[in-house]
C-alpha cells in the first residue's frame, strides 16, 4: 500500500518533469509523516525514504530519536521561537520564518552550535487570513534585513496553497512565487541565494513542478489519510 503510493506519487513527479521539461533531479520529494506513527516513518525508511516533512516540534524531535540518523528531517510548520531551541540542529531546512523575531532566535541559536541554519521565507501568497507567511511586498525588505545575519542562509521561498478542487487554480500561486524567486535573484543581495521553492501538496504538486518548486511536500499522497482524533 505505502509502496503503491510512492510509485505512484514518484511516476507522478516525473512525468510533470517530463512536461515541464524539467530533470528528475532538480525535485526533491519530502515525505510529510505528521500524525503519522513512527513505524510508518520506518516503513517509508525502508522503501527508500530520507526526507521527512514534520510541522510539530515535539513530534519531530520524537522521530529523530526512534529513526535512523541517515534521514533529513524538515520542519514544515509554523515554528514558535521559544521551540527554535529543540530543533535547531536537528533539521536540514526550517521552511516556514516568516517574522524578523523568528529569524533573529534562529540566528541566536544557531550561532550557539556553531552551525549555519538553512531557512526559507514563507508566504502567503494567496493571502489568505487564516494561513502564516509574509505578504509578497514584504519579502524583499526583510531578506534584506536577515541577509546580514551570519548563521542563518536564506535560500529560497516556501508557500502553501488553498485548498481547492481543481488545482489548475493555484498555478498562478505557484507561478507568483517563483517569479518573487527571480526578483529577489536579480537584486543579487548579499549571502542570499533563492534557489529553493518549496510548493505543491498533494493535491497540487504536479502544477507546482510544472511551475518551477524545487521541493514538494506530499503528505496523504504518500501515507493515506491523517486521522487527528487518536
Ligand atoms: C500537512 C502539510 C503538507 C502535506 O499536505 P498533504 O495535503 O497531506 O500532502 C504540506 N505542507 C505543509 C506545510 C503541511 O502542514
């Protein structure tokens, strides 16, 4: 079943490749395992699997234990500076920053483990109240203000789409943010590299591929449905 689905999910990726003309390579899928048991987390281990998507500091510092230390964890979700502390070098990439005081207890952290923190600017690019990120027209100022920071590297944009039925409906989504990717390469800030766009979810990571993410984050695409109740 779990095999299924990634053949699936992996066949899926590369034909958007195809389309879009694209290499396999230039996509990295990361396997969202939240709410999911860590025997599942094994089970994709087995299948291949190393890079996990969690969104919950406690949940994924609890997996990094149990699991094999050849995996790279990503934090996904909304991350509250007092929690920064927890995962700081435990994650290959924190995608979701979005304020000035996140980035500035990251650098603080970091700097503590003497180790360099790989981030991603969230945005909302569909502006939609109930979701985190900064406004487009935000973006630019504030990797200018981080860029100075000396443990921490942007490198690249994150956003989450709405929910929608047709996915077609959020291409212009996906295509925003990859065009803000290209602004922000042409003002060519210092310690600033944008090269990763981290887009798409299950029900629309092939028009994310086709529109130029880099990363893609596929959760019941892969596990199934996520049962919150247990
Ligand atoms: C849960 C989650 C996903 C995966 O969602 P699916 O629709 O299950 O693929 C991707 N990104 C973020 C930030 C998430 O919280």
């Amino acid at each position: 079943m779990l095999k299924d689905q990634l053949e699936d999910v992996e066949a899926r990726i590369q034909a958007a490749c195809r389309r879009a003309g694209r290499s396999r390579d230039e996509v990295t899928l990361i396997a969202v395992s939240k709410t999911k048991p860590v025997e599942t987390l094994r089970e994709a281990y087995d299948l291949g699997v190393r890079v996990f998507g969690e969104n919950k500091v406690q949940e994924l510092t609890a997996k990094y234990e149990a699991l094999p230390d050849d995996i790279h964890w990503h934090m996904i979700g909304h991350l509250q500076t007092n929690k920064v502390k927890y995962i700081i070098d435990k994650v290959d990439l924190i995608h979701s920053v979005d304020s000035l005081k996140l980035a500035e207890t990251i650098e603080k952290e970091a700097e503590k483990h003497a180790l360099t923190a790989d981030i991603l600017v969230e945005v909302n690019v569909a502006q939609e109240e109930s979701k985190f990120g900064l406004k487009t027209e935000e973006v630019i100022p504030f990797i200018e203000k981080i860029s100075g920071f000396s443990h921490v590297n942007v490198r690249g944009l994150m956003t989450i789409a709405p929910f929608v039925e047709n996915p077609e409906e959020n291409r212009s989504i996906f295509a925003d943010l990859h065009q803000l990717s290209v602004d922000i390469s042409n003002k060519n800030i210092d310690n600033v590299n944008v090269s990763i766009l981290s887009m798409g979810m299950t029900n629309d990571y092939e028009i994310a591929i086709e529109e130029g993410a880099t990363m893609v984050r596929v959760g019941t695409g892969i596990f199934g449905a996520r049962n919150y109740s247990v």
